[in-house]
C-alpha cells in the first residue's frame, strides 16, 4: 500500500532534541517525505503519531525500521488536530 502523494510530516521537538529532529528530518526527505520542524518549550515523550486514518501502517512501520532514532517508539493512531501542526504524521522528540 502507498499514497498518492507524498507523506506529510511534522517533527515537533524540544532544543534538547535539535540535533536528532534535522537527522530525522534529513532522513524522511531522502525517503520522499514531506516535513516541517517546529520547535517548543516542553514535549512530553517521545512517539510517532498517525493523524492521517488512511496513512498506510506500512509506511510508518517502514520509516521507523529504517531510522535508526525512530525504531524504539511507539506509533500510536490519533487523528484529532493538534494545532494546525497535524498532517500525516506528526513525530515528538524531547531529548
């Protein structure tokens, strides 16, 4: 399974977390993502959500094989908006 287009990304993370969020970042592009940073005061936890219903699971599934600081989180499914930030994916980073 694939989308039409490319996956739509959002990495919010934490100044701790700069470093790892442009590595992320720099990975998902080499993959044929599309992805914004957006940097906060305070992030609880570390995930990946799925906002994006019909996102095949595989993609994301793919993408945290293959990303080395991905592969220990947990993908949870959660399609409400959380401020505009929300596209297909939206990964939080806080160390």
């Amino acid at each position: 399974e694939s989308l039409k287009r490319p996956v739509q990304c959002t990495i919010l993370y934490t100044k701790n977390a700069e470093e790892k969020a442009f590595k992320i970042r720099e990975e998902l592009i080499k993959q044929g993502a599309e992805v914004t940073l957006q940097i906060r005061d305070q992030i609880i936890g570390e995930h990946i959500s799925i906002h994006n219903i019909n996102i095949p699971t595989n993609i994301v599934k793919h993408y945290k094989k293959s990303i080395p600081e991905l592969n220990n989180m947990q993908i949870v499914m959660d399609d409400f908006t959380l401020e505009d930030t929300s596209r297909d994916v939206i990964i939080t980073l806080n160390k």
